[in-house]
C-alpha cells in the first residue's frame, strides 16, 4: 500500500477521553514504526504529545514560526 508523503493532524486528541487517547497513541505509534518515510504535521497544544511524536517542533508567536529546542 502506498504511503502518503504528508499527514496533517489538528488537534487529534482533544476531544477524546483518556482511553480512546490511549488506543490513538497506540495506532499512531505502529503508523510510525511502519511508514518512516511519511512526514507528519501535527498540531497541538498539548506538551506531552508534543514530545511524544515530534523528531522537531516549531511554534507560532507573534506571527513568527520559530523552531522549539527539545529538551
């Protein structure tokens, strides 16, 4: 199965309880695993997921984006 280049997620955990967050994680976590070569936008406001997923975050402040340093 071909694989997209990009995959956009808003928000894509915010309107679900813990335990459907939990099986989302899950489910993006083994897409990862499996499809290395797909970027992923994901945005969020959420720090912990943040982390979770991103090899690099940038934000948006005063209409600037700015690349974030992981720590």
């Amino acid at each position: 199965m071909d694989c997209p280049e990009y995959l956009i997620l808003d928000e894509p955990f915010d309107a679900l309880d813990l335990n459907m967050q939990d099986k989302v994680v899950k489910i993006l976590n083994r897409y990862l695993e499996l499809n290395k070569e797909t970027t992923i936008i994901y945005t969020t406001h959420n720090e912990m997921y943040q982390k979770k997923f991103a090899d690099e975050i940038y934000e948006i402040k005063d209409h600037q984006i700015k690349k974030v340093e992981m720590k």
